[in-house]
C-alpha cells in the first residue's frame, strides 16, 4: 500500500494527470472484479507490524535505515520516522494453524531484529502501540526517515495546516499535544491484519469487520500513556485521527471527511462502493503516476490500478478495502496495536477475524441489526476505556432492542461465536481453542498490556526515592521490552519489584 513515490514537490500538472488516471482505475475496477477468476482463491490472512526502536534508555533510536540495512531483508520495510520499522509478515491460508504461523515469524523476525541492532547500536526492536518515553521533540520533521514519501506526506500536509497543530491522546487539557510534523505518525504503532474476502461476500464482511473492531479493541488495548501521559486505553486512536485529519486545514483544501476514521456509515453496494468512496470524498495526496498504463497488467495477472492503490495508502480507516492486482480484495484491520508478544497479536487476531466471520455467516448483514451510530461508539469507547467500557450489542433475536453490555463480560460471550466464525473458515478446532483461551485469560484476569503499563508506572511513583519523570518512563518501556522479547502473553506478566533499563 505505501509504495515509493519518485518526488517530493508536485506542480499542478501532476495532480491533473493523477487524477485522471484515478478515474480510469476506477472505471477499469468493475470490469477486473467481476472477471470469473477473480477473488476466487482460498482465504489468506497476513500482518503488518510497525515496532519502534529504543536505545538503552528507553528512548526512540533513530537508526531504522542503518539496521534495515544491516538486515538486507525483503520483508523489512522503512517507516515514516527513524526510530520505527515495519515487518510484512509472510500470507498465509485461513485454514489449518495460520495464527501459530503468525505468530512464529513474528517472534523470528523480532528476535533478529534486536540480534542485530543491540549490539551495533544499542537498540532493541519493542512491539508497543504508543512509546511511553516520546516527546513532542522526538516527532518533528528532523525525525522523519529520508524516503521521498515521507517527505512529499509532510509537503502536502504543510500546504493544507499551519503548524504547530494540536492533537489530542486523551480528555481534557492534559489530554492535547501540540505536533508540527507528520512525524507524530511515528507515535502510533499497529498489526494491521490483511484478510481476503471474494466480492460478493465483500459488503456483508467488510461491514462485519466494523462490528467486531470494538470488542477486539477493548481486549487488545496497548497505548495508555503517550507522552508519559495518562490518557485513554489506546490513545494511538485519538492520536492518529487528530494527527492525519484534513478539517483543521483551510477550507480549500478540506473534500470530504477526515482521513482517518471509523467512517460515516454501513456500506452500501458492494466492494466497489468502497473504493469510490475513498475516491470521490479524498482529495489527491501524492500526485506520481506510475510508469506504466493503469490498464497494462505489468507483471500480474490484473491491472495493477497504481493510482487507485497509492491514493487508497493515503486514505487511513480503522477499516481499509484493499485492490491486489494478484488477483483478491482485502479488507485491512487496522486498529489493533502492535504488542505487547506475537502470541497476544496473534489472539487478537483470532479474535477479530472469527468474529468478523460469525457475523457475516449465511446472509446476515449486520446493518439490519445494529444502528452504525451505536458500532462507531463501540469503536471510540473501546479505545477510551478498553475492557471498563460499556458496548452495544444485538441479541440474537431481532425482536430485541440492543442493549449495553460490559466489554469484559460481552468479550467473553463472543468467544464461542467467534471460534464458530474460525471453523467456518477452516481453522483447525485446536488452534482456535489455543488463541481464543489466551484471550479469554487476559479478559477474564483484565491484564491488558495497557493495563500492565499503568500498574507498572503507579508501581514505580510508589518507590522511595522515586518521581514520575523520563527515567520511570525510561525503565518501565526497558521492562516492557524485556518481558515482550520472552514472548509470554501479557496476562501473565509480573509487575516488577523495581523498574530498571538493561540494555
């Protein structure tokens, strides 16, 4: 999705002929979709997962380029500031044991990551949704990564805000950071799952996925303290949304609705409803047209639709359609944090997908049973309290209103309807038990990871001697890190006795 761009400035030329080639991909689009063979492979999950880089401090390491080279591996990829990397971890099918798959090259690639940049550069690689130890500092346009997009993503935004700009982790006054830079991305830390869905069950999933992203997130949060600030659950939400959303610009430049989002409502129309959404509402980020004609197929068996993909990559719901000119649609997950272990992403995944899989089974669409107004205030209240907040949910019955219910309690009510969604995919009985027990024993013990991280750092204010400040952050990010590497789900991590950084 966030392919390479030649150039940094654009001239108005660049945006006419950009958005003429956007208008043929999505023209061309329903001619590629509705080919017989399209979309007709076997189910595949894979999953991205942004990490930060901390030295022996606890503190942001700017050496993702040096360690990315030093790695010289294909699935390692730059992200937007010097201190984050992301891992594309391999496809794998649905059915059978994707989640050990998941899970086992995760922990292969974090373990090498950190093989190789402790040693040279005193940095560890952390899965964490939002380090606790940034600062406002850390995140100005010093930081971002020396790739052309990156650079051109922070000329685009300049042109549509001043700066600085505030973005909010959390309510009220201390909830409000001031940013510059489009660095503050580096801040918000994800596993964005990538599932494959065939058009026709496109809408009835996708809408599913919707739905189920507000339990998921309750039992996955992972992001309390940005900025050393104690703020909402998963605070890289807010923070996201407020960071990349076009309405605090001048009115010239605003089309539509903010970038990043849980959208506006149930989609309507199919696969390709989807896509000229992100079209028509979002205006033109990165203007490079590719250097082969959107209709040529260069090297797939479909179109590769370059425009149509790279202005998808600049369009940022918690829930994202996806056009792979490999011959699938897919639906990108993109709220879950990264962390705290590969086995607690890959629960959560679990989790997210069953889920999504239940609630699109047979001819349900969950449209007809819950008002959107009500999933997208799921979604919010999940990032704001995680597991303490209350959800609306329908019942089985649809001559029953929806009622709220505690996220911790409903959580584990949908752990058997989502193990039916895993079966119904073709995940094998044991591997469904395996996942959905460890996330059933983080709900039912309320060990989050960011419940870990606020325990930890009340721990380490009660210690004599000792006062909140950047070497509580320090050593609880340093503890973190260590316990993450030993790979054992959070739920059954100890609070230390004392909180000190080893590097």
């Amino acid at each position: 999705m966030g392919r390479p761009v030649g150039g940094v400035s654009f001239a108005e030329e660049d945006f006419f002929l950009f958005r003429s080639r956007l208008a043929q991909c999505l023209d061309a689009l329903p001619h590629v979709v509705g080919q017989r063979d399209f979309g007709v492979l076997p189910a595949m999950v894979g999953a991205e997962l942004e990490l930060s880089l901390v030295g022996a401090d606890g503190r942001p390491a700017p050496v993702n380029t040096a360690v990315r080279s030093e790695l010289d591996d294909d699935r390692i990829a730059l992200e937007v500031t010097r201190f984050n990397v992301e891992v594309n971890l391999t496809p794998v099918a649905l059915a059978g044991y994707p989640f050990t798959a998941l899970a086992r090259e995760a922990t292969l690639m974090l373990a090498r990551i950190t093989a190789v940049s402790l040693p040279q550069y005193g940095a560890r690689a952390v899965p964490i949704g939002t380090l606790p130890t940034l600062r406002a500092a850390d995140l100005t346009a010093d930081a971002l990564t020396p790739e052309p997009r990156f650079h051109a993503l922070e000329d685009a935004w300049a042109r549509r805000r001043s700066a600085p700009f505030a973005v909010r982790v959390g309510d009220g006054a201390q909830g409000v950071v001031a940013a510059d830079s489009v660095a503050v991305q580096g801040a918000a830390c994800s596993w964005q799952v990538h599932l494959t869905v065939p058009p026709h069950r496109f809408c009835r999933t996708f809408n599913a996925a919707q739905m189920a992203s507000g339990p998921a997130l309750a039992a996955a949060v992972n992001s309390p303290l940005p900025f050393g600030r104690r703020a909402w659950q998963e605070a890289r939400i807010p923070l996201y949304e407020h960071g990349f959303g076009d309405r605090q610009g001048p009115a010239r430049h605003r089309v539509g609705r903010s970038r990043v989002g849980f959208g506006p409502a149930w989609l309507r129309g199919g696969p390709l409803a989807a896509f000229e959404d992100a079209v028509r509402n979002y205006d033109v980020l990165l203007p490079a047209p590719s250097d082969v004609d959107s209709d040529s197929g260069a090297q797939t068996p479909y179109p590769p639709l370059e425009e149509l993909r790279l202005h998808l990559s600049t369009v940022w719901p918690w829930n994202r359609p996806v056009y792979d000119p490999a011959g699938n649609l897919r639906i990108e997950f993109r709220a879950l944090p990264s962390g705290p272990t590969p086995l607690d992403m890959a629960a959560n995944t679990a989790f997210l997908v069953g889920l999504t899989y239940w609630l699109a089974a047979g001819e349900r669409d969950v449209a007809q049973c819950l008002p959107f107004a009500r999933a997208k205030a799921n979604f919010y209240r999940a990032a704001r309290d995680g597991l303490d907040c209350a959800l609306w949910w329908p019942p089985c019955s649809r001559k029953t209103a929806a009622r709220e219910h505690q996220a911790a309690s409903l959580v584990r009510q949908l752990l058997p309807p989502a193990r039916a969604g895993l079966r119904l995919a073709g995940v094998a009985a044991d591997e469904a038990d395996t996942f959905l027990h460890l996330l059933d024993r983080r709900v039912a013990t309320g060990r989050t990871g960011a419940w870990w991280q606020q325990q930890a750092s009340e721990k380490l204010r009660a210690q004599p001697g000792q006062t909140a400040g950047a070497r509580e952050l320090g050593a609880l990010t340093g503890c973190y890190a260590r316990l993450a590497e030993h790979s054992a789900p959070v739920h059954t991590w100890d609070l230390p006795t004392v909180l000190r950084w080893r590097p």
